[in-house]
C-alpha cells in the first residue's frame, strides 16, 4: 500500500459513516471505485480523428504564389514573427520566406523540423536553402494544416499530452494557483474546505471554492456540474479513491488534459495542449513564461478571461499568476519583470479549426464509412491525412462566387446554387470541392448530395461508343429529325437551335452538340452498348435504356460525373477518386494508406480521338464562347437540361479535371445554359489554378494524322468544313470515299431522299 495509504482509507471510511449505511452503502461505494479505474486504466476520452490538408511540397521551379503560401502558413497555425523562434513560426520578407516547420508523423514516418529559406521569383520557387547549413535543397515538405475533425456529439477537442511532454513550470504554477496542498492531501483537502467554508459564510454567498485538483478533475470527467450536497459528496468519496489508486503525477497529467479552456465554435478547447495551439500556434514547450501564465490564469474561468475577447481582464489575471509564481521562488524577480512585460500576444483573430472545409470532410467521411465505423472515426484520435489542396479550393471559392456575382449583376438575383468537383489529372486525386454558395454554409453537399439530369454532359460517351464500333472522326452522321412514336414513346427530340443540319461530319456533331445526330448514332451503335460505355467510364449506379438517355436523362451527383471525365482525361484508364492518402493512429502507426489504383479500361488511342474533339469543343464548339488563352491545352463539354433547370461543364487542363453545376434546389428554370452559366464559372477556376501548357502531348503510337477535305471525302454538304487535320486509328485513315455510317442509314444510297431534302434545306 502507497505512503499514506491507511490515512487514505480511514478518510474514506469516516466519510462513508458520516452519511449513513443506507444509501451510501459498501456496494456503492465499490461501484464509484469500479468507474473509476476502469476510466483511467483505459481510455479517459473520446478523441475525435484530426483531418488535414495535403502537405505543401516545395521544390525550385514550382509555381507558387508567394500570397497563398502565407496564406496555407496560417491556416497551418504558422505564426509570424521576426526573429523565427521555434517551430511553427515564420518570417517574410518581400517574397522570401523563413520557415521552421515543426515535426509530424506522414505515412512513411515522421519527419524533424526544420529550418529553411524559400525565395520566390515572379511566382516561381527559384531556392530553397537550409536554415542550418546553408546548403541548396532540391525539396521540402511542410507539416500539413489541419483542417477539421470527426467528433462525438460532445464536441470536446483536446491533444493528449504524455506527462514527460508536460513543462515543469506548468505543474508547479497550477499547484501554487489552484490547490498549494496537492503533494500532500489525500484528494480532499479539509483545510481549503473549511478556509472556503468561513469566507462563503462571512460574504453570504459562494466567493471561494475548496475543491482540490483532483476534485476538479473528478467533477470533469465524471460528474455533472449541478451545485448539490450529493454531487459535492460523490466528488469528494471519487477523489479520494482516484488518490488512492494513482500517483500525483497520474492525476497531474490528466488534468493537464482535461481542463477546459475555452470554445471555438462548437468545438470546445479542452487541456493545454491543444489550448497553446489554439490561443498561440505554438506546442507546448515553446510557450514563453507569460503565455503559459495566461493558460494558467484561465483556469479560473476561460470564459471571462478569454485574451479574444477580454484582453484587460486577461492581462490583469495573468499578472496575478506571475506574482504567485514570483513570490513562491518558482520564478525569478528578472523573469518575473519581463514577463508582465509581455504584450498579450496570441492571434487576435479567432479562427473556426472546427470545420475550415466542411464539403470537402462529407466526402472524406464518405470515403471512410466502407472501412470504418463512426466510433472509430469519433474516439479512437485517427490522423487523416486528405488530398484537399488550400490554395486550389480557396481559388475555387473565390472564382465561384466572384464568376457568379458578375453574372447576376447582368441578370439580376437568379437563386441559383452550384458545385464544384476539381481532381488531379494524372492521379484522381480530389484536391478540392465545392458543396453550395457562401462557404459550403449549407448542410446540403451539392457535389455529393444533387443528382441531377446532365444533359449533353453524356454525348462524349455516345460519340465513345461509335469510335470503339468503327466509326471515325470524318465519318459522316445525319443530323435530321428522328420520331419515335412506339419504342420512344412517343419522344421526338430536336436541336437547341429548332434546326436541321442535314450530314455532318462525326466531329462537328460532337463539337457543336447536334441533338438528332447524337441520337441517330446512339440508336445505330445500340443503348445496351452506350449504357456500357458509361458504367466502364465509372457510372456506378444502373441506367435504364430509354432513348432519351441520349442526350442526358441520365441524373448523376457532380462527384459522379467527375469520376467519368476524369476516364476520359487520363486517358480510358480508370482512377477512382481519392480524398485521402493515408490514416495513421495518433502515435503515428500507418492503420490504412491509399495509394494510387489503375484500371484500362479504353485503348489510349481511342481515348484521344475523343479527347481531340473535346478540344475542338473549347476552340470551335459550344464552348468558344469564353476567352480561353488559346495558347494553353483545355477541353470538355457544356451540358444543359431540359427547361434550362441545369447548367454544366465538365472537362480538364493539363493538369486538372473538373466539374461545376449551377442549377436551382427547387428545380425551377435557371437563365444559364452550360455556355453561359458552368462554363464560366469553370473557366475562372482553371485559369486561376494555373498547371497548363501549351498543348497535350499525344502518346498513341496507333494514331495517324491526315488532313483531310471533310466534305470531299465523305460527300457531306456545303457547310464549310473544308480542309482539317484529324487523328485516325492505323489503318482507318482515309484513302478514297468512305463508305457512310450513320443513325439511321445502313449507307447514303439507301436514304437518298433524306439526304437530297438535307441537302436542300441548307441551300435554301
């Protein structure tokens, strides 16, 4: 038994005679000894997974825009200052940057702080040097920003402290504040409750406590905080045995961790730990004398003596606990003077780390759900580490609502919402999302959540399936009313222009979007085999065989219509879509890591055929309409549904893929079409994200380029086509008159009437 112990058991004895042999019996006793231990011998909270944002990997010649690296610095709860101090701090001077990044466990281990200089040159990294040595660096990584959290329904925050993380100034200055008889007492002390006793009496109400250390934890973690003679009597019966079982250094720890400091949001601010962090973007151990005696004053109530919002008050507390730690020899006269010397400090600005990117965290959570359950996510302190990019989505928060602004300024309030879905071309990795306007604030994710018709948004898996069933890009189609009075039921589609365009060739359809060509062609290759186009191009859900899904009547979720662009834009390879990269435990043991998968799923070759038309769309088509720079690699497709009730685009750069919708939540009629309305919301994003070059290189050697006299080689009518360059499968390209292949015709001989009165109409 410890020192002390008999003394110990006869307090609790006397304690439990005191309040009788009915109610407080032996057996409940024993019940609060079991709570007890078996919290502390197992896990005393629920700590909820930590998210975070990609880590920002710097190397020479990388674009960076020197604005947004400070930017991702402070939402990585960097702090500013000169000279750079610690880790976690930061200095800038003009587009030079001083940076002490603090350590942090990645999948593949955990890697030290370090101290670099990072100079940036007309938007381009030109050096990094070590802080150290001097030495040139050709890359670094930088502790990512964490950027929400999955919790309980309590929404209690902390980070758990081991106790040799735990200053020693720390411990000594909460034990010469709240309670100078902790190495001593028994968990309760009679004398502080009797002193606190007389001077209730004396004033007539409560002005002091005399609740112990250990009782204020007992009263944290396991009681309510209901001002009662049964409640004071559990705490008192509950400290006691907690100081029974555990060492002073045990219960110090834990309540080091459990003390509450303050809210943000809904999130509340739990133990100093994750307290320096929030009031001062520091850990711990780098807090000056007169920042660790401000987390101390709070203890008194973290509310009134918020340094936010009552900084004389705050101060005011702060020097109370220096001249405590002064006068008990804890600190010196010198320390003492410059500490109350110190201005306030901390972040003035308070800043929500509850939830910064709450649409992007739906589809983290998403993604987790088949492999984890909700209490593994809310208790177990998971390290989640995404793919979120800060400064792409901030760039498409700022484009979306900046694009969307202008164009109501023209038309006046539309009630129009949107989404936006940006990946990674190479890789489908979801660097950023947009769920609704004004910063994600609805609970509605429209990029997970809206399904909603795409209209043309499926032509390019039409036009998909007549390459891969030996159709080319001059192949001729014919684009003339088709009814379908039986098997339509009674569906006759027309173009968005009421016109006919009589033969056309296959390209120019796609390009410019002809309804009744695209459904001639879908019926001539088949729906079953359209609708296998769409499922191989990663639709999940089933689709049935209507006409009419070809031209959209086809709902999807923008994130769906993404997975299928983002196909097409990594070249008929399949890439799902990936949020995360890796989960690790909070000791920094690897649980799960996400790496790239890889599934062919269409020939290369084929693939380009249909991404040169995509191209085609941008600079002749549909989409010409918005100021691309000419010089840089675009494509993709405009979609708009029945009613103008949905305004799309889907495509990708070099770099990127990406998807935006603008429609309305009661599904009335919108003023955009997808040229008018997501097309320039999706041109304003990929031009601010940058990441293009000049043109996509093609990588097919089964490709031949041939430029060809479209309307010579195929007898198309007199639009204009003239002389073009086009890819072709080897062995497909043009060597005479091509024999035709269109919805409707088995060859032009056979519809000679259709074609003649074709023919006619564009004369006349």
């Amino acid at each position: 038994m410890k020192t002390g112990a008999y003394q110990k058991v006869v307090l609790i004895f006397l304690l439990v005679v005191c309040c009788g042999t009915g109610y407080w019996s032996y057996r409940y006793l024993a019940r609060l000894n079991a709570e007890i231990q078996e919290t502390f011998n197992g896990k005393k909270w629920d700590l909820p997974a930590i998210v975070y944002a990609r880590p920002l990997e710097i190397f020479p010649s990388m674009r960076l825009d020197p604005d947004l690296l400070e930017k991702e610095l402070q939402l990585a709860d960097y702090r500013k200052e000169t000279p750079v101090a610690a880790a976690g701090g930061y200095s800038r001077v003009k587009d030079n940057f001083q940076i002490f990044t603090r350590g942090f466990s990645f999948a593949s281990g955990f890697e030290e702080s370090v101290v670099m200089f990072v100079s940036i040159d007309g938007g381009v990294v030109s050096r990094i040097r070590s802080g150290v040595s001097g030495e040139e660096l050709d890359f670094v990584r930088l502790d990512p920003a964490r950027i929400g959290s999955f919790h309980p329904q309590v929404h209690e925050d902390r980070l758990v402290l081991e106790s040799i993380h735990i200053p020693k100034l720390l411990r000594l200055g909460l034990i010469a504040v709240e309670d100078r008889a902790f190495t001593s007492h028994y968990g309760v002390s009679p004398v502080a409750i009797g002193r606190a006793l007389v001077a209730n009496l004396k004033a007539g109400k409560m002005v002091q406590g005399g609740s112990t250390l250990t009782q204020q934890l007992v009263k944290n973690l396991f009681l309510d905080h209901r001002r009662t003679l049964k409640r004071k009597i559990n705490e008192a019966l509950m400290a006691l045995l907690l100081d029974y079982h555990y060492a002073k250094d045990e219960i110090m720890a834990a309540y080091i961790n459990e003390v509450f400091l303050g809210q943000d949001g809904a999130r509340a601010i739990h133990g100093f730990g994750l307290a320096s962090q929030f009031y001062f973007r520091k850990d711990l151990h780098d807090l000056s004398v007169g920042q660790l005696a401000t987390l101390i004053g709070m203890v008194k109530g973290a509310t009134y003596y918020n340094p936010r919002r009552h900084p004389a008050r705050c101060i005011g507390r702060r020097d109370v606990v220096l001249r405590v730690l002064r006068d008990e020899h804890i600190i010196s006269e010198f320390i003492y003077s410059a500490a109350v010397a110190e201005p306030l400090g901390g972040d003035v600005k308070q800043k929500n780390g509850f939830n910064r990117f709450p649409a992007y965290l739906d589809l983290v959570r998403f993604q987790l759900q088949s492999e984890y359950q909700r209490d593994d996510l809310q208790t177990r302190g998971l390290r989640i580490l995404t793919n979120l990019d800060p400064q792409v989505q901030w760039q498409i928060e700022d484009s979306f609502e900046d694009t969307l602004t202008r164009l109501e300024a023209k038309r006046g309030p539309t009630g129009v919402e949107g989404a936006v879905v940006i990946t990674k071309r190479e890789t489908g990795e979801v660097v950023g999302l947009l769920g609704g306007r004004g910063g994600n604030a609805s609970s509605f994710n429209r990029a997970l959540d809206a399904s909603r018709p795409i209209g043309s948004l499926i032509k390019p898996a039409v036009f998909l399936t007549g390459l891969a069933e030996g159709y080319t890009l001059s192949s001729p189609l014919l684009d003339s009313s088709v009814g379908l009075d039986k098997d339509g039921g009674g569906w006759s589609p027309e173009n968005y222009d009421k016109k006919e365009h009589g033969v056309v060739p296959f390209y120019i359809a796609l390009v410019r979007s002809y309804n009744l060509a695209t459904v001639r062609l879908g019926l001539d290759v088949g729906l079953e085999k359209v609708i296998e186009t769409v499922t191989r191009l990663g639709f999940p859900r089933q689709i049935p065989a209507y006409p009419s899904l070809l031209l959209g009547a086809v709902e999807m979720s923008p994130l769906e219509v993404s997975q299928i662009y983002q196909t097409i834009a990594s070249g008929g390879f399949y890439l799902p879509l990936r949020a995360i990269q890796s989960v690790t435990t909070q000791d920094g043991e690897l649980v799960t890591r996400y790496g790239l998968e890889i599934e062919q799923r269409f020939s290369p070759a084929l693939m380009e055929l249909l991404v040169h038309v995509l191209s085609r769309v941008v600079t002749e088509g549909t989409a010409r309409g918005y100021p691309f720079d000419r010089e840089k690699f675009y494509a993709g497709k405009t979609g708009t549904s029945d009613g103008l009730r949905d305004s799309w685009f889907a495509g990708f750069s070099n770099e990127y893929s990406g998807v935006v919708w603008l429609g309305r939540d009661d599904n009335r009629p919108t003023p955009f079409t997808g040229s008018s309305g997501a097309l320039r919301v999706w041109g304003s994003i990929m031009e601010s994200i940058g990441g293009n070059s000049s043109a996509l290189q093609s990588s097919s050697a089964g490709l031949v380029w041939v430029t060809v006299d479209v309307q010579k080689n195929n007898g198309t009518a007199a639009e204009g086509f003239g002389l073009t360059r086009l890819p072709y499968l080897r062995g497909t390209e043009p060597q005479q008159l091509l024999r035709t292949r269109d919805s409707g015709l088995q060859a032009i001989g056979n519809k000679a009437k259709d074609l003649i009165k074709s023919i006619n109409r564009l004369f006349n």
